[in-house]
C-alpha cells in the first residue's frame, strides 16, 4: 500500500509539473512573447533596393485606410514590372 501511495504521489508529482508548463507556454503565447521566452530571435539581412521597391508596391496593396481602385498608384510601376534584382546589387551591400 505504500509504495502503490507513493507511486502515485510521484504520477501526481509528473502531471503537475506538465500542467504548470503547459500554462506557462499558454501565457508567453497569449502576450506574445512565446518565441522570447524559448530564446529564439529571427534576423535577416538587410533588403536590396529592389525588394524595398517590391515591398512597398506590395504593402499598398493592403492598405485599408485609402481602399484605393487600383492597389498600384498610377505612375508607379506594379512589383512585376520592377527589374529583377542585380547580383552585384545585394554583394555590394554586404
């Protein structure tokens, strides 16, 4: 009987440490900061002057404030008609 007691003590034990870090993940997810609290960051380089160019053409396209007609503003070229990006473009800024 005691070592049925102290086994189950110990299951208990197990299951409440797992409760407790489910919870804990739960609320780093709910702030936001899931990724800080596993010590995970993201980088990246920085953008060529194309992907700059295609981003901002492509952000516009989501701009809810303005809901424009068109996604593009006449007189700018639409992402597909950028240039591709030069080789010695993103080399050079490295």
């Amino acid at each position: 009987e005691a070592q049925r007691r102290a086994v189950l003590a110990e299951t208990e034990f197990h299951r409440s440490v797992v409760d407790y870090n489910l919870a804990v993940s739960q609320v780093n997810l709910v702030r936001g900061t899931l990724l800080d609290s596993l010590h995970v960051s993201l980088s990246e380089e920085p953008w060529s002057a194309w992907t700059d160019a295609t981003a901002l053409t492509e952000s516009r396209r989501f701009d809810t404030s303005r809901r424009p007609r068109n996604p593009v503003p006449a007189g700018e070229p639409a992402a597909a008609e950028l240039p591709p990006p030069d080789e010695s473009d993103s080399a050079s800024s490295s």
